[in-house]
C-alpha cells in the first residue's frame, strides 16, 4: 500500500466556480450605477442611506447569526446586497432611526426566521419595505427633487394615480423618465442606469433572462392592451416600463433566488403575472407601487409554481 | 445543417488541439493485478492456481458470460479472493509477475464462430460495462433496427474514441461492419462531435451502410439516453431498455475491440484509455495492457505521485475517486484523470439557495434540488415521485450548484434508501 493518501469523494469532482458570493457580487456591481447616479442627482442623502442600510444590515445579521449559534456568514456579501437594495426603495431624506427598523425587519423578518437565506419564502426587502410602508406612511412618501418648485414633488406614479394618464406628460417627458430626472426614490428614478446594470446581469448569466424578460413583457401587454381600448383613460405602457420602480422589479426584485421560482415554465408565469398585477394594482388600486406589491403577492405563488415541471426524460 | 443535441447540459471546455493525440503504447510492468470482476454481473471463475504458469492470451478466469485473459506470460504469484473492486465489491484476483517473454497461446481456427470469440477474449462493451455477448444476445433476441455506435468521449473532444477513429480507422471500420454482420439492423449511425467530422471525411473510408450523426460537443451526450434521442428523436423510460425501441447502442471501442481480436486474431488484454497527465494538465491517449497498476502510469508519464491527490477513474464529472495508485488498470476504465490537490472541490452543507441552475442544467428534465433535498431528510416516497429513477448521475447539477451542495450524492444516498424500501416490501 502506498505512505501517501489520496482523497475519495463522490463524483463530480470538478465545479464551474460558480458561488454565492460570486452571484452576490455581481448583483452589487449592478446596482452601482444606479446609486452612483442617485448620488449625483439627489445628494449625499442617498449615500448617507445606503451606507446606514448596508452597516445596521449586516450588524443585524452577525448579531442574529451570533445569538442563535449558526455559522456567521456575512461573508457571502447577501445581506451587504439586501442593504443596498433596500436603501435604493427609500426616500432619501428618511430618519436614520427608520432605516435601522427597516433593515432589523429585513434581516429577521425577511430571512433569518425561516433559516436563513435561501429558506426565506419571500423576498426579504420587500418585507422590510412594506412593514416601513405600513408603519411610516409619511416619512416613506417625503421625495425631493432638486432644483424645483416643491409644489411638484410628487412621483410620477403618483401624478398619475390621483391627476389621471392625460397629465403626465405635463409633468414629465419620456426622456426625464429614461434618463431619470422625477422625483422618487433612488432605484425608480433612472431606467436606463438600471437597464445598464439589468442587462449586465444577464450578460454574467446571474440571473436567468425569463423572469425579468417576462415581467417587462407582462407590464408593457397588459397596459398596452388597455391604452389601445381606451386613449386618455389609462396609461401608456411606456410610462408603465419606465415609471414607479418597474425596472428595478424586473431585475433585482422579481429575480430573487430564494422567493421566485425555478422551473423554465414557472419562471415565465412569475413574470408575466407580476407583471399583469404590477399594471392592475396601478391602474385600479390606490397604491401607487404597484410593482412592489405584486412581486411580493406573486412570491406566494412560487410554490405553486415550482410544481410545473418540467417533462421528464422518457415520460 | 442544425446539429442535432439536447438543450440542457454542459458545453465541453474547447479543445486545444485540432485532432485526437495518436495513442501512445504503455509497456507492461513486472507485475499486473488481474481482478475477475471487471464487468457488471457475476464475476469470473479462477482457472488458475498460486504458482502456475501462464502465457499471453490464456484465461485466467471464465464466467458463462466472459473471460479474464492474461496480458503477459508469466507466473501467477498470489489469488487474493478479497480484492475490493471500483464500486466496492469484493472479488478474486490474480497478481501475475511478467516473465518478459511474449510466448503466446495458439488461437484454434476452429475458434471461428464469432460468439464464441467474443467469450473467449471476455470483451466487454466499454462505457456499460456489460459483456458484450449478454448484450449481443439480448439485442438479438428484440431485433435491432437501428444500430448506434457511440463515438462520443466522455469530457474531452479528442478523447480515446475520437482517436481509434482518426489513427485506426479501418480497424474500427472493420468492427463496425462486424457489429453490423451480427445484428443486421436497417440503419447504423455513428455519432461523432462536431469537430471531428471533417477529421473523419480525411482519415477514414466510411461505408455506405453507416450514417456519420455530427453531435454537438455536450454533456453528458455520450450517455445512452441523450444519444438515442438526439439520434432518432425517441425517449424512453430508463426502467426500460431502448431495445424496446429496437434501438441498441454500441462503443466505438468495443467495435474497435471486436476487429482486433477476430481479423488481427489478438488477445482482449489492452485498454485504449485518455489519461489527464498531471503536471502540464495535459490529455494524452494511451493504450495500456490490462491490469498496469494505476502507479506505474503515473511512471510511465515521468510524474511524481506525491503531486497526486486524487485518482478519478471515468470522467471528471462522473468518474469514481480510487483509494490507492495500486488499483490496475480495467476493462471498465475509459479514462484516468489525476488531480493536483489545489484542484480539488469541496462541498459544503450549505442551504439552496432555490437558484434553479440545477433545473436548468439537467437534461433529464428533473428537479435536482428537489430530488436532493428530498433525500437528504429522509423523505424519499417524494424524491420517487419527482422520478430520482430517471437521474443518469451525470454531474451537471452539481457542478452548476452555487452553494457546492453535493447533489449527486445525496441523489444516490435518496436512490439506494428506496432501493431497499421496496425490497423490503417485496419481502
């Protein structure tokens, strides 16, 4: 026999590479352009948000895995990206004491409850985002926007829920919209740099094309369908894909690993049902977020979901 | 022309080369390890004793089924009846030390009704490692319309298979053309990658009667499941056999094997095998005598074994881990890859992350993560329900996996707990 050991484990014995950390990565550098650009538009408000998230995130996160004994592992950069993720729903200007409460929901509500990150049957800062919704309506509806008249402080979502679709265009054209220069919160108020860092994700393959693809398409058919039947009532769909936060839902939101779902077949319901309840919401609801809610209604669907298959080799 | 294929799966990592590495051939050592078992079912019976002389091309064991022959002539200096074989079984096996003659046993003309020199030489069908004469027989048995000869190497482009097609191509054309003589199906296909058809058109003179399938190069298409469906369109349920189809896939080795031991009259004692050397990480094709342990390979190339971590017989995404570089080598190896131990992956008992790269990949068309979570907590009447019997095993999930969870492990731990769940119930 020989001195020396090999090692013996089971097959594969190679791997892609591929890691959490890795994914978690590229999800960060994604939405990098996007903060940068809020930076530049609204102020070190946003920076001061992001970095109060990113921080009281991560601290919530050692404190719970600490106290009940687990594994630290904010190594996997996860909840630096949830930080970032939620900061970029906020109103620039929230108190920081608000912050701090939507970050602890996030991290304890969101995920460590349920075990952790992967075992989490919703998306983590949607949960925080909608508890802070629900319990800090004012503060969560205080937008600025520079260099205006503060009369017009008001999303463009907003002008359209409570002034109808005919006065948009009065107050925002396509191109404020695209390049984003509304009032909002940091990740509504430019599509194009959330397009920039969508695009980039599926170009690293990080995210799989059919949830936000199916998405977009859902919000851009629905509303389409409903602008053709009736002109002046209902919003156009290109003001659907640019405006309240619909980019940032396709991308980052609706493509949450652990809350969407898995199969080629449920990932492309996910998307256009979100995507159908996004426009809904909108159109008939009285909130103007209609994108947040209804990719969390919709995570409650994935376990549905995950039960379209697909056909198994021979069946 | 679309190349025929399957969606899910792996591209194969390119090659370098633009055509296979002619086969190198390994001299034998002084010593050789000649288990009898080197084939799925009953191992063979020993014909020979301690001490006994024996000559290249003699049996060393029989079974109804297939034959050990010796690869050199020499003396038989040990029968270990507890040798533990690749997938842990026990079962005998000679140690022969070579007397550096090459004396070899008279082949008997009369031996000429191909059945019988297929058992005589024990060949085996390289890849399911079934002897060939069960698998002939059966095959006869359900009529073969459509016969399929595997070209495909597992992993790498130029592998072993693509390099008798390209440096012994009238031999395996031979073989092929013998397989044919047997079954006398309506069509024969011969898959290859991609890349190796124009090497084909230059090297080989192929007969009107096979049709060259390019495929493209994926994993796991050499498996018989994806091969017969990307060949003919049709999927069958793996409790059953594509004979049911009247579909019957062979090696392009065993062909290759075939037109060696009934034209060239040779013994069944060599291995063409491709070998990952380990220092330049570099592939090379060799043919080995049979039962050449697994550290004299490692000579042969010029590596020190210190260096080796890991032994993994078959390919990197499929193969089994040896325990000791005394292993030799078998009739069921078709590739030997060492790994540096900076090379080696290690799994983690992480949660899923419920990414479904898995899903993605396998192309099987099951839910690997399911199958694995499922058997992991013992709740494997569910993983039977999401079809863990139709899982070839072939790795893809697992290597995808972006938390390293050991799916095909746990999948195979979920297999054999049912395994013995319904045995149990027979009972």
């Amino acid at each position: 026999m020989s001195e020396f050991k090999l090692t013996v484990s089971p097959s594969p014995h190679v791997h892609s590479g591929n890691s959490l950390t890795r994914m978690m990565r590229d999800f960060i550098i994604a939405l990098l352009p996007a903060t940068i650009y809020g930076v530049y538009f609204f102020g070190m408000d946003v920076l001061r948000c992001v970095l109060i998230a990113i921080v009281s995130a991560v601290v919530w996160e050692a404190l719970s895995q600490w106290l009940s004994g687990r594994k630290l592992e904010i190594g996997n950069l996860n909840t630096v990206f949830s930080g970032l993720l939620l900061a970029l729903l906020l109103p620039p200007s929230l108190p920081w004491w608000t912050i701090l409460i939507g970050t602890l929901l996030m991290v304890l509500l969101g995920k460590e409850i349920y075990g952790g990150y992967g075992s989490n049957p919703f998306n983590c800062v949607l949960i925080a985002w909608v508890a802070l919704q629900l319990s800090y309506p004012d503060y969560m509806a205080q937008w600025i926007l520079p260099m205006a008249d503060p009369a017009t402080t008001s999303t463009p979502m907003e002008v359209f829920a409570s002034q109808g679709s005919a006065f948009i265009g009065e107050y925002f054209s396509y191109t404020d919209l695209f390049l984003g220069r509304t009032a909002g919160f940091t990740g509504q108020v430019s599509a194009l740099m959330l397009l920039i860092g969508g695009s980039y994700l599926l170009w690293r393959k990080t995210i799989n094309w059919r949830i936000p693809i199916s998405y977009l398409a859902g919000v851009f058919f629905f509303a389409g369908i409903f602008w053709l039947l009736g002109t002046g009532l209902y919003a156009d769909p290109v003001f659907h894909l640019l405006a309240g936060g619909t980019m940032i839902s396709a991308f980052f939101l609706a493509t949450d690993l652990p809350s969407s779902p898995t199969t080629p077949q449920g990932m492309i319901l996910f998307g256009l049902g979100a995507g159908i309840l996004t426009v809904t919401i909108r159109t008939w609801g009285a909130w103007t977020f209609g994108a947040f809610y209804a990719v969390l209604i919709f995570n409650m669907f994935t376990p549905f979901l995950d039960k379209i298959t697909p056909e198994v080799y021979g069946r | 022309m679309r190349l025929r294929s399957f969606s899910e799966g792996l591209l194969l990592p390119r090659s370098s080369r633009s055509e296979p590495q002619p086969f190198e051939h390994v001299p034998a050592p002084e010593t050789l390890f000649l288990p009898l078992k080197q084939h799925q079912g009953a191992g063979c019976r020993p014909l020979l004793k301690k001490e006994e002389t024996v000559q290249r091309g003699q049996a060393l064991g029989q079974s109804s089924e297939t034959t050990i022959q010796s690869p050199v002539t020499g003396q038989v200096v040990e029968v270990d009846k507890e040798f533990r074989n690749l997938y842990g079984t026990l079962t005998t096996s000679l140690t022969i030390t070579a007397s550096g003659e090459m004396e070899q046993t008279k082949q008997s003309p009369a031996e000429s009704a191909i059945m019988d020199r297929i058992l005589h030489c024990g060949v085996i069908d390289s890849g399911s490692a079934q002897p060939l004469l069960r698998k002939l027989s059966k095959s006869q048995e359900c009529g073969v319309r459509t016969l399929i000869i595997n070209g495909l190497d597992e992993f790498f482009i130029f592998g072993s298979r693509a390099a008798l097609l390209v440096h012994y191509p009238e031999q395996t054309m031979e073989g092929i053309q013998i397989l044919q003589h047997i079954l006398q199906p309506e069509v024969t296909y011969l898959a290859v990658y991609e890349q190796s058809l124009p090497l084909l058109r230059e090297h080989a003179a192929i007969p009107d009667s096979v049709s060259t399938i390019p495929l493209r190069a994926k994993h796991p298409q050499h498996k018989e499941p994806l091969l017969v469906s990307a060949l003919t369109g049709q999927e069958y349920p793996l409790e059953s056999s594509p004979l049911e189809l009247g579909i019957a896939s062979f090696s392009l080795e065993t062909a290759s094997t075939l037109a060696r031991i009934i034209q060239q009259n040779q013994p069944n004692t060599e291995k063409p095998l491709t070998v990952l050397d380990p220092e330049p990480e570099d592939q090379r094709n060799l043919i080995v005598p049979l039962g050449t342990p697994i550290k004299h390979l490692l000579q042969y190339l010029g590596r020190n074994s210190e260096s080796v971590a890991k032994v993994i017989v078959g390919g990197p995404l499929t193969g089994t881990a040896l325990s000791s570089l005394d292993y030799p080598v078998t009739k069921e190896m078709d590739q030997i890859h060492f790994q540096k131990a900076r090379d080696q992956i290690r799994f983690s008992s992480e949660v899923c992350i419920k990414c479904g790269y898995c899903v993605e990949v396998c192309p099987m068309r099951l839910m690997p993560f399911l199958l694995s979570g499922y058997s992991s907590t013992g709740l494997v009447d569910m993983a039977a329900n999401y079809d863990i019997f139709t899982c070839i095993e072939c790795g893809c999930c697992a290597y995808v996996c972006p938390v390293n969870i050991p799916l095909v492990q746990w999948i195979q731990v979920g297999k054999s707990r049912l395994s013995t769940h319904i045995r149990n119930e027979a009972v």
